[in-house]
C-alpha cells in the first residue's frame, strides 16, 4: 500500500500554489492535513500528478470574524479551531459537533477546508457549513468566488470546485441572539462517520434542521416554528425525500427512522437552548 | 517555487527526539517507511497505512499525527517524537511507560507505541484527565489484546503521579510523560 | 533456612517483554535488518469472485526500472506442489492462482523489486484478462445442484458429509416432552492482528535449501506440508520465526501459503526476498473464522432436561480447505455437549466451498460457532417452556462429583465444579441485574439479562482433525494422536540458566512466565532466568504440536519445561549431595543456593553445582551424564486417536466459563449498552493472575467485536465489501467496557502444573451471552451476528410511518443482500429519435461521448472496446471498457452491455435506453440500469460507489444531449437527469 510516485511543490504563498493548480489542473492535487488524501494516494484510488503543499504558507492558521462570519482559512486545524477560546458561545453548533469529528489525532492534522473539500455525504463540516448557511471561498489564479454550502456539495465526495480552484477558506455565520444551535450524530462506533448527523437550528420563526449521512450530500430543511404531529409529518417527509443509502453499516430504513427521532431529539433540544 | 521531482530522491532534514537527522526521500515516500527503513528507528509500526489503526502516531512539533499518513517531505525542517524518546535514559523507562508495565497494560506490544505518543501529546493540554476523555484519546488507536481496560488504569495512575509536585532532580528527570 | 514454597509462579511479576516493547526495542519482522541485496514483493490480486485466468502479460511490468521478476502461477506450478489439506478431495490447493481465480484477493502474481513501492508500480503494470464465471457465497447455495463448482475436479462443492451417531438419540427424541430448535448462521469474522504477516525467504541452489523467516504461529504440522509443497524434505526447509510477533490469535497460522511464495520468488530472483502483507490484503484474504450454518435440536423434558442433541452443521471453508482446515470443524467434536450431561448425541457435519477466501485459526477456533448454537438453544428451551434461563443451565451441568467425566462424544473433562462457578457468580449480582432490569422495563426501556456457560477446550489433540474421516480411512492412513510440547533448559559455565521453548508466543508473555516456573525449581530469582522464544526449525527442538494455538502454553509448554527443569535439578541434587556429603533427598534449592534441608552451614552457591559440568565432570557422581542441557518432550496419554466409534478426546483440558450481562438496547438508534458484564472462569490453577486477566478482557474485547461491529462481508455476487479498518469494525477504547472478572481453580490433573487454557473462552461465551441478553430484552427467537444497529432497530422497530405521497420515487427496491446498483432516469434532447440512435452506434461519437474516452474500437456494428479514465472525486483510474448493443429496437430502444476493468477493480451492468418523441421535435431519452462493482474499489471504496455510478452515467447523458443539440444553449439545463441510483 504506497502512492504511486507525484512531484511535490511546497508552495510558499497562495500564488504558488495557483499557479501550480492552474498548470496542473486536475493532474494536481491540494495537501493540507492530508487525513482524507493520503489514505487515497496509499490504495492508490488517486494517483496525481502532482501534489501542492499550502502548509507552508504563513496566516492560513488564523481563525478572522468578519461581522457575522467566523472565516476558517486553508490551513486550519480541526483541533485549532476546537481549541478557539470562547468557541462554544461563538457558535455552539461547531463546539457541539468537532468533538466527534474523527479521533483526537486526525483532528490534529486535518483541516477544517481540507474535510470541506472532501466532501464525504457523512462529515461534520459539510454539515454544519448547510445547517449555518455557509459559504465556501473558492480561489483560481483568474477569480475568486462564493459560493453558498447548499450549491458547493454536489454529491458523493463531489463538489462544484473547478480543477484549477482551491478552497481558500470557510465561513460559518456566528451564533445569533434568540437562536438554538443543537447537534446529535449516531455512528457505529466513537469517531466513525455518521450513520446519520443532525445539526439544527431554531430561531424565533423558524426551524433549519440539517441532516449528514442519508443523502449523497448534506441536506438541510426549513419549516416554520411546527410541533406535535405537524413537526412530526414534515421530519417523515423529509426523511422520505432524501432517498436515503443503504450500505453496510446501515439500512435505509434507519436513516429514515433517525431522520425522525434524532432530527426531532435535535430540534428540541435547540429550543431548550432557546429557552 | 520550490518543487521536488518524483523521480529524484531529496535529502529531507529534520530533528528526531532532540537530535538532527536525515533521510533521502522520494515525494512520495511515507514518514513511516523513512523512520523505520530510511533512519532505523523501527519503534513506530505500521498497523493499517489508511490512518485508523493508530500504531505509526508520532509527534511533529509537539502534535500527534498518523506516520503513514505524512510523507517524509514533510517532515522537513520539523521537530519529531517517538517512541525511542520517550524515555528519561536508556535503560530507564518513563513514568508512562512505567504505569503501562506495571498494569499489563500491553502484550503484543505492536499498537503500544502509537498510544505512548498519544498519551504524551494528551496529558501536556490535560494533565487531569477523566476516564472518558482517556478513553476517547485512545479510541484514536486500535489495540487487539488487552481489551483497553488496563491501558486506561495505566494512563489515569501515570498522570496522578505526573501531578504531583516535583521534590527532586531524579524526579525531575523521570517526569517526561 | 529460606522457604522453598514462596513461589514465582502464580505471582503477577512485571513481565521481561515490556520494556523493550515500551520503547521501541522491539523486533518484530519489519523491524529486522535484512541482507544486503534483499528484494521486495508486491501480491496482485483477483478483483473476481470466480474467474478463468486467461492471459497474463507481464511484459511491461517486468521491463520497469526496479523490476527483478513478475512471478505468475505457472512459475508456481513449475516449481511446487499443491498444498496438502486435511481432507482428500480432489481440489488442487495452490497458495497462488495457477488457471482459475476463486476468491476476491486470490494471488495471481507477485512482482519483485528493489522497493515495495516499484514493485506496487509494476503490479498496475501487470495485465490480466480473465473470463468471469458465476460465483456462490452462501453455503446453503453452494449445495445445491445448480451452484457453480468450485473445483471440478472435486466435482462439488460439498467435499465432506459425516454422521455422528453417539448413545441413542432416535429414542432419545422419541421419548421427549418436547423438541426444541435453533438454526443460526454465525458470520465471518477474523482475529486481525494489529501487526500482518511478514515473509523473508532466501534459496540455496546448490543445497537445495528454503531459509525462510516469517512471523507463523505454528502448528508446526504446517511445516510438513510446506516442505511437501516445496518439494524439499523437512531438513531443507528451516523455518524460523523473529523474536516477537504483533497478535495472531490463530490468524498467523495463516501466513503458512506465502512462505511458498515468497520462497518460489526468492528462487526465481535468486535473491532474498521479503514481503510484508498489506491492511487490504490482510482483510481480504489472510485468513478468516469460518461461517457456519447450524440446525441444533433438544430433546428436553417439562422441566427443562435435555436428553438427546441433534446437531447438523454447514461449515464454509471459503474457496480452498487448506491445511489445517476442517479443523475448525472438529476442533469441538469431544465438548459438543457444552457442560452439560447429555448422552445422546446425533451429528451430520458438511464441508462446502464457496468463493470467499479460506479460513483458518482464529481464536476460539469452532468454540464460536459451537456455543452460539448451544447457548442460544439453552435460553430457547427456557422461554418455550416458561423456565428461568438459569434453571434450566442449573438442570444440565455435569455434576461436580463426576469428573473426570467422558462425553457422549469422547471427550474427558479433567476437573471441574460448574455448580459453584455458576452460584458464585450469580450470588448476589443477579438479583441487582434483575432489580436494574425490572427499573429499566418499568420506564419502558429495553432491557435484557443474557447468560453462557462454556467448557473451554485447550491442548488440542492432533488426532481430532482425523474425526472428519472414516473409521476405515483412518485405518489406511494410520492412527494421529497427542500433542508433544517441548522446552530445553540450558546451564552455561558460570551457572547461570537458559530456557528455550517451541511455543512462538505473539504478546502473551511467555517468556516470563517460563522463567517463573523454572525459577521455582531452581530456587532462583526469575529475573536470572533468561528465555528466549524464537524458534528456528533448523536448530531448535519442536515437534508437529509446536506452536502457539489451542491455549496451549501454560498447560503443556510450561508443562515441559517444568519437566525439563526438574530432570536437571535432580541432577543438580545429586552432584550437590555428593559435595554436600549428605543424601540427595536432603538437598534444596532456594534463594540462589544449593543446601542441605536443616543444615545451614551446607550451602553452595547454585551456579558453582550447576557450571561443574562444564569445568569438572570427572567429579559428576555415577549415573549423572551432565546437566549442560536438558530438552523435555511431554505428551499426556489422555489424548488418544479416534475410536472406531468416532469418539475422540478432542482436547486434553476443558476449563469452565460462565457469563452473566445486563444489556440494554436503544431502539431508536439501535445502539446497544452493555449495563453489566461478568465472566467467571475456572482455568485450573492460575501461573500469572496478571497475565490471565489479560486473557480475559481481550478475549472479551475480540468477543465484543463479533458481536457488534465485525464481519468480513462479501456481496452476492462474491465482491468482498470489508477490505479497511474503515469497513471492518474493531472495537476501540470507547466501545470496550470494563467487566468483572471472577475465578474459582479446580486443577488439571492432566498436566504438570495443574493448569488449563484460558485465552480463548471469552470469544466462545461472550458473543452468545450478549445475544441472549438481546434476545430477552427485544423478546425475539432469531438472532444473528453482528448485531448492528440496524438489525437492532428493525427488531425493535415499530411499523415505519408511510412516505407522503408528495415525495414517492419510484426508485426500485433490491433485495436483501443483493447490492447491485440501480437506477434510472431521463434527459430531453433536442435532436430526433433518429439522429440519436445513429449517434449510439457511431464509434467517433460515442468516443466523444463516453467520460474519459481515450478512443473507441470497434469491434462489429454493435460491439466495442474503448480505454477509459473513469473517476469520481478523487478517485480516478484508468480502465478497459467493453460495450455491447442487444435487443435493437431502431429508433426506440436498445440494450447496453457494459463492463470495465483496470487496477482498481471490475465493474459490469445492463442499462435499457429508450428513446421517445417528445412531440417537439427532440426526444426524451430514459434509462434504467443496474451495475456490479467489484475488486480492490468494492472493498474499500464501497460508499463511494453510488455516487460514482451516477455521475459516470449523468456525464455520459450530458454528453449525449451536448452532441446532438451542440448549437443549442441551455440544453444542459435541461438535462432532468432524475437519478435514484442506490444500493439495495
């Protein structure tokens, strides 16, 4: 199990390694953390031509609020962003759903926009950039743009990152006043991707409850401020819409059901923190 | 900008338990196989190369990472632990390593070195850990014979020892975790 | 005078192993140099279930830099034989594909070069057309008629069928109040040991010798058919194994077929050659538990007394039964009866092959399979006949007054008290359990009390394997019995004591253990004893039995090197008495001195007797040859072959297990939380409580792992889907809960020491203790493993709320266990049916249209081969297609064949294309498909897969409806692909 062979630019600012991606387009691939490309060079499923190292490129590493927004740069760490001071009243839904992002080590490594650019339909990131309305920060040597979590995820481990893009950071919208922020996940063991992760969010006149794992992309919901029976049919139908997966570890039939009473769980436990 | 051939070995530097050291590596040569077969430093073992076993966890710049989910590139310029420096001296055995002996806290001894390293980045941010958060610190690490339990004993008896305040220099130097 | 009693042995010493484990010192395989000059090799492996081996052009791979030789099958069959197995059937059983590949992972050839990553390159190099054929994975499938054949040659795939009539179980049944049955199929599952197998061979041309050094575990059995294969005696093959071993649980037994390979490859590149297995290769074919199909009756009286057992086992030995398979079969035969007192005993026990890897050791070895049957039956009979589970275990012990006791199927029990085990271990817990349960009901939770009891069968017979033949083939063949455990003490010139054992331990400590037991006979401190482990076929003492398997190290290894020891020491006391000048029976030994019992001014220091052999053996006393080295050899006379009656004494120890769990299941996520765990063990008596504690909480931990998160899954259609620690569950730190762990010890009479085995019990109890708790709290009969949440949930699932109409696709729904892709859809084109259909069969546009077409050939008007990179993501490789037109319905409708092949694994499906006016001029083309996937991407990419599909199939669609509308913006937008791929 080992790579097959690639040149290695360590690129020492953002110009060098858009330059290397616009040469190399999708002969090349990003490296930050690595936890989500390296096992893929080892089983040889990718085998670039190319890999672009950004880890050595200075002030990616620093969390920037712009208003509303907690901006996450390239380089970032899942445990660094963690460890952010205060992190748990800046946003409650990131301090409630890193923990269970992968294990104490790979969150060490790997990075809050390398897990993005992954894509994987069962990651936590994914899942609250849409349950947040986030927006991923895509840069080329020609432009950058915005785009909205709900139109970057595209489908299984796809995105609408062009060849020559990089993601250059995330932003997630900062904890509103008179907001409930609530994240559950059940996964076969601590640390494994998500059987199903519900992120929810509660405000004054509406509820948003995301949902990983089901869909071949994270998919999130809004409804007006429903209970009872009425929040119980709009949980079943959605359950129902997102086609959910069958695969070893789950059937579709306890996708669905989690939808229900893990999305339900979650959104109560929003409003409690509402309350 | 600087770019490294794929067919060409470079000569990658770094500091590996206090001491520099160095290794001709391939870009696309794993950080376990230069440790083991380029340095010689066989501690660090190769359970899996996807990143879930846990056994090749090292240290570089204090911050647990998968050996085999690193290439030896880059490692350059870096400072790296592992197992071969946990220990105070050669024939001594570290406070850890100590507490993992007296409770049987391993047996085959392959998947030993990953959780040593673990440990050791862990109780620097929390020297007074409760069980559970040992036990998700671990979790990171596949261990086949003991059943966890006893390594959880270890760890929790080691950092109490390493809490206590230091009183001599023997204690002094043994209180590397 | 110092007292000889305070003893080494039974203490939990800080083991001699650990401090170099703990800091890196150890020497495992890969961590030993090798000479210089040393290759590396690299397995290509089928990505096919079952497949004719066409063609293999290794050209291009074995012109690559770095590249000494690409070893195939045919050089395998050139220079080996086929591996004897332990059944005589017809089936040639080759470590490497040699014409025909029956299992995903099957070696089909190995590429040797100056470094494993260019001998990973020259594998992608390495081109292999095979002619798929249909595979069976389900035992039950592969009786009947209609299966594939495995082995044609065997001309089934049943390949054993045995009945086992002990006692009189007709009128034992006849005669019952009642019958009462279970059917379970038990999964695979494996031992994975967190270190892999690891090879390095060298050959000698001239002496015709293979040094081959690999991480095996023995039994050492295993080297006869290794030299057989290799067409070498027994003195040309040396087999050494390095100082410590990463895990094995049985599984290292299963690095036996690549010692002949990498041996072959070290004989073609005429150098050394070393291989270190892979994670992937590892999962997907190392060696694997059988899975096993079991209809087990009672026939049980009102009160719960069994009186007779119906057992009729399906034993799924994978594609090959290699040696020492169907071991795992027969490994129970004499304990079949549990630890109950059941005379009656009828058995039919089948053989099959099905395309999945072999399988092999792994701890518990059959007791898995055997206890789940039984103990389920156990709480079974209870809830038929309204009885507490408990009661009706308490019925059927065996009495304590009865052992030695004989089996109805040959075994004999040593010793046993199963009676205070049992009351020992429910005293006082049980009523907690059930006070915890009743609260936990009473709030509407689901909860559940499970109990096991298990005899745990160690120092296995050798001779038990032979019960798969007749009585008259074992005549023919000759009687196999016993199980020679050997160990070799050694006194150097200053006296100091050296212990060699044949028991290649892999992590279980024992080379503190010997060194306790032989202190103890010399009177030393253990630390002076110095073990060494390794074991080198060509120097050191072994026998077939050597090995580490079947629990055997403290009974029989310890055993012998007890023996060894004491032959020494009663050497020792002579040449002692005689300096002493007082009689040899007065001499002790004790705190590093030789003296005289009561005399305390005769005392030698010990080293000065034992080095006098070395410097003065004219002064060694008559009859004393020299006491430089001693080698024991110990059989015990209990384990006899089989009877004519098939009765056989299968092991020589039989410990005692009894597990009790609270367990409570959370029926929304399906989650299950083990509340209270406790295992009581009786092990006879116990040489290091540390050591043995050990045991148990791995045991328990691997049992933990079968029952919740393991199984090496294999699709339908044989595609192996398990081949990551990402796929292939092991329970980790927070999964694995603490447990209590209790003893009693009733001695072995049997062995030197009084001990028993104890390393394997937990994976024969734990898993069924955990399902009866599950059983009793979800009030369900059938239950198999592993219980996953899903499983869990369907159980406890109440009817599902209907789908709203609103949102109802009409996706369709696979069954269960068929995990073809599926899907369908639809895109508007502005272009005609006509023009259309003439575009799906014109090579230059389908070049254009297929994603990641590097060219099109074409072969007949509805027949091509195209090159193409396919990928999804990240993950991307480069593939032969072939794709076939049928059903042509011009300008309506056609079938599309397709499959694809490359490095990264196989995929083939069928999709149906219709095209339809849509009353504008343009047409709405609709399709529908179903696809397979399988190779390397089944198994580690298998969640990636859906979404590859679709994307692959949307971008040929895109593709399409560009090229037949090119000038027409916005086409793409209305591209409605409404894609429902799933897995099924």
């Amino acid at each position: 199990m080992k790579p097959a062979p690639f040149d290695y630019v360590r690129a020492r600012d953002m110009t060098e390694a858009l330059d290397a991606l616009a040469q190399h387009g999708s002969d090349a691939r990003i490296i930050a953390g690595g936890q989500s490309l390296l096992p893929m060079l080892n089983m040889r499923l990718a085998k670039p031509a190319v890999l672009i190292d950004i880890m050595g490129i200075a002030g990616l590493d620093q969390v920037r609020r712009e208003g509303e927004l907690i901006v996450v740069p390239a380089g970032m760490r899942q445990a660094a962003l963690l460890r952010r001071p205060g992190l748990a009243s800046e946003q409650p839904l990131l301090a409630a759903a890193l923990p269970w992002l992968g294990h104490y080590q790979t969150r060490a490594r790997g990075t809050v926009c390398g897990s993005t650019a992954h894509a994987d339909p069962s990651a936590e990131i994914p899942l609250c950039l849409v349950a947040l309305d986030g927006e991923i920060r895509l840069r080329s040597r020609k432009k950058q743009r915005r785009l909205k979590a709900s139109a970057f995820f595209a489908g299984m481990m796809v995105t609408e990152k062009a060849d020559d893009e990089l993601i250059e950071a995330v932003a997630f919208s900062a904890a509103r006043p008179g907001t409930g922020y609530a994240f559950n996940e059940v996964a076969r063991r601590h640390g494994d991707f998500a059987i199903v992760g519900c992120a929810a969010v509660v405000e004054a006149g509406q509820i948003h409850l995301a949902v990983a794992g089901v869909a071949d992309k994270p998919e999130r919901r809004s409804w007006p401020r429903l209970d009872g029976s009425a929040l119980d049919d709009a949980l079943n139908a959605f359950a129902w819409e997102l086609d959910a997966r069958e695969d070893l570890h789950a059937t579709a039939r306890l996708r669905r059901d989690l939808v229900r009473n893990l999305g339900r769980q979650t959104i109560e436990e929003a409003l409690r923190c509402l309350a | 900008m600087p770019r490294l051939s794929a067919a060409a070995r470079h000569r990658i530097g770094f500091t590996l338990n206090g001491k520099p050291v160095s290794v001709e590596a391939e870009p696309r040569l794993l950080a376990t196989d230069a440790l083991r077969h380029g340095i010689g430093a066989t501690g660090t073992h190769v359970g899996c190369e996807h990143g879930v076993c846990g056994a090749c966890t090292i240290l570089i710049d204090g911050v647990p990472a998968r050996a085999c989910l690193t290439l030896a590139v880059q490692l350059e310029g870096r400072e790296v632990t592992t197992v071969e420096g946990l220990a105070p001296a050669q024939d001594r055995l570290s406070v850890m390593q100590a507490a993992f002996r007296r409770h049987h806290a391993l047996q085959c001894g392959f998947c030993t070195a990953g959780i040593l390293i673990s440990l050791e980045a862990f109780l620097r941010e929390e020297p007074d850990p409760s069980e559970q958060a040992l036990r998700e610190v671990v979790g990171g690490h596949l261990c086949r014979c003991t059943g966890y339990t006893p390594i959880i004993a270890a760890a929790l008896e080691a950092a109490a020892i390493l809490r206590q305040p230091i009183t001599t220099s023997t204690d002094a130097e043994s209180a590397h975790v | 005078m110092k007292a000889e009693t305070i003893l080494w042995t039974g203490q939990s010493v800080e083991r001699v192993e650990d401090a170099a484990l703990l800091t890196g010192r150890g020497r495992f395989i890969d961590d030993l140099g090798v000479r210089p000059g040393t290759l590396h090799a690299a397995i290509l492996r089928s990505p096919h279930a079952h497949a004719d081996i066409l063609a293999v052009d290794a050209t291009a791979a074995a012109a690559m830099p770095g590249v000494a030789a690409i070893v195939t099958g045919r050089d395998l069959a050139r220079l080996t034989t086929p591996m004897v197995a332990g059944l005589k059937i017809a089936a040639e059983n080759w470590p490497m594909a040699v014409e025909r590949v029956r299992y995903v992972g099957e070696p089909v050839a190995i590429a040797i070069a100056e470094t494993r990553y260019l001998a990973e390159d020259a594998l992608d190099a390495v081109e292999v057309e095979y002619a798929p054929l249909k595979a069976v994975v389900d035992p039950m499938a592969s009786l009947r008629p209609d299966a594939p054949v495995l082995h044609e040659k065997a001309g089934a795939n049943l390949v054993s069928d045995r009945h086992f009539r002990y006692g009189d179980p007709e009128a034992a049944f006849a005669a019952a109040d009642r019958t009462v049955s279970v059917k379970i199929a038990y999964p695979r599952n494996t031992g994975a040991p967190m270190e892999t197998f690891g090879v390095v061979a060298e050959y000698d041309p001239h002496e015709d010798v293979y040094d081959i050094l690999a991480n095996f575990q023995g039994p050492f059995s295993i080297h006869t058919v290794l030299a057989r294969a290799l067409k070498v005696p027994g003195n040309r093959l040396r087999l050494r194994m390095p100082p410590e071993s990463g895990g094995s649980f049985g599984v290292k037994q299963g690095v036996a077929p690549y010692a002949v390979l990498i041996g072959v490859a070290a004989r073609i590149t005429g150098r050394p050659v070393k291989w270190i297995e892979d994670r992937l290769e590892h999962l997907g074919a190392a060696v694997a538990a059988t899975n096993r199909v079991t209809t087990l009756k009672a026939a049980v009286s009102a009160d719960g007394r069994i009186s007779a057992l119906d057992w009729d086992q399906v034993e799924d030995c994978g594609a090959y039964p290699r040696a020492p398979e169907p071991a795992t079969l027969y490994r129970m035969h004499g304990n079949m009866t549990g630890a109950y007192d059941i005379r009656h005993v009828a058995m039919r026990n089948r053989v099959v092959l099905t395309n999945k890897a072999p399988t092999g050791l792994v701890r518990g070895f059959g007791g898995p399979q055997v206890y789940f049957a039984l103990e389920r039956l156990m709480q079974r009979i209870a809830v038929e006949l309204g009885l507490a589970p408990l009661d009706v275990i308490r019925r059927n012990l065996i009495p304590a007054d009865a052992f030695p006791y004989r089996t109805a199927t040959g075994a004999l029990y040593d010793s046993g008290d199963y009676q205070q085990a049992l009351e020992l271990a429910v005293s006082g817990r049980l009523a907690e359990l059930e006070r915890r349960r009743d609260e936990a009901r009473a709030a509407g939770r689901h909860y559940g009390i499970g109990f096991a009891a298990a005899v745990e069968p160690s120092v296995s017979n050798m001779g038990y394997i032979t019960t798969v033949l007749t009585a008259e083939e074992r005549r023919k063949a000759g009687p196999k019995n016993g199980a020679q455990a050997t160990a070799t003490i050694s006194i150097d010139p200053v006296g100091s004591v050296s212990v060699h054992a044949a028991s290649t331990p892999q992590g279980q400590g024992h080379r503190t253990v010997l060194a306790q037991v032989v202190a103890d006979i010399f009177g030393l401190p253990h630390r002076e004893v110095r073990v060494i482990a390794d074991l080198d076929t060509g120097k050191d003492a072994w026998s077939i039995a050597s090995g580490n398997y079947s629990s055997r190290f403290a009974a029989a290894v310890a055993g012998a090197a007890q023996l060894a020891a004491t032959r020494l020491r009663d050497k020792l006391a002579l040449i002692a008495a005689r300096q002493l000048k007082v009689e040899p029976g007065q001499i002790g030994f004790a705190g590093g001195a030789v003296f005289a019992k009561g005399n305390p001014d005769k005392t030698i220091p010990f080293g000065r007797i034992a080095a006098l052999s070395h410097w003065s053996p004219a002064l060694l006393p008559e009859g004393v040859d020299q006491t430089i080295r001693e080698t024991a050899f110990w059989t015990p006379p209990e384990l006899t072959a089989p009877t004519e009656g098939d009765e056989i004494n299968s092991s020589l120890c039989h410990g005692f297990i009894f597990d009790m769990a609270g367990v409570e299941v959370d029926p929304v996520s399906g989650k299950a939380r083990i509340d209270r765990y406790v295992t009581m063990h009786d092990c006879g008596r116990v040489l290091h409580p540390g050591m043995v504690e050990g045991q148990i909480r791995g045991g328990f931990a691997q049992a933990l792992g079968a029952s919740f998160y393991e199984e090496l899954a294999y699709a339908e259609d044989g595609a192996f889907l398990t081949g990551t620690f990402a796929d292939y569950l092991l329970p980790t730190a927070t999964e694995t809960p603490d447990i209590e762990i209790l003893h009693i010890e009733t001695p072995s009479p049997f062995t030197p020491l009084g001990t028993k085995g104890v390393g394997e019990g937990n994976c024969m109890s734990t898993p069924v203790c955990l399902a009866n708790a599950i059983a009793d709290a979800l009030n369900v009969a059938e239950i198999n493993l592993p219980l996953t949440p899903a499983k869990l949930a369907a159980l406890a699932a109440r009817p599902e709320p209907p789908q709203p109409e609103a949102s109802r696709s009409a996706a369709p729904v696979g069954r269960p266990g068929d995990r073809a892709l599926r899907g369908e859809g639809e895109a508007k084109v502005a272009a005609a049916p006509e023009a259309i259909w003439a575009m799906l069969l014109d090579v230059d546009t389908l070049a254009s249209i297929i994603p990641g077409c590097h060219g099109v050939q074409k072969l007949s008007d509805t027949h091509f081969k195209a090159e193409v990179t396919l990928g999804v993501g990240p993950v991307k490789g480069r593939y032969k297609a072939e794709i076939k037109l049928s059903d042509l319905d011009e300008p309506r409708g056609a079938t599309l064949t397709g499959s694809v092949s490359g490095a990264l694994g196989t995929g083939g499906g069928a999709g149906r294309v219709t095209l339809t006016p849509d009353g504008a001029g343009g047409t709405v083309i609709g399709y529908t498909y179903e696809a397979a996937v399988g190779g390397k991407v089944a198994a580690i990419g298998g969640r990636l897969l859906d979404g590859a599909a679709k994307a692959i199939i949307g971008q040929f669609f895109a593709a399409l409806a560009r090229k037949a509308a090119p000038g027409r913006p916005g086409v793409l937008a209305r591209l409605r692909a409404r894609l429902s791929g799933r897995r099924a």
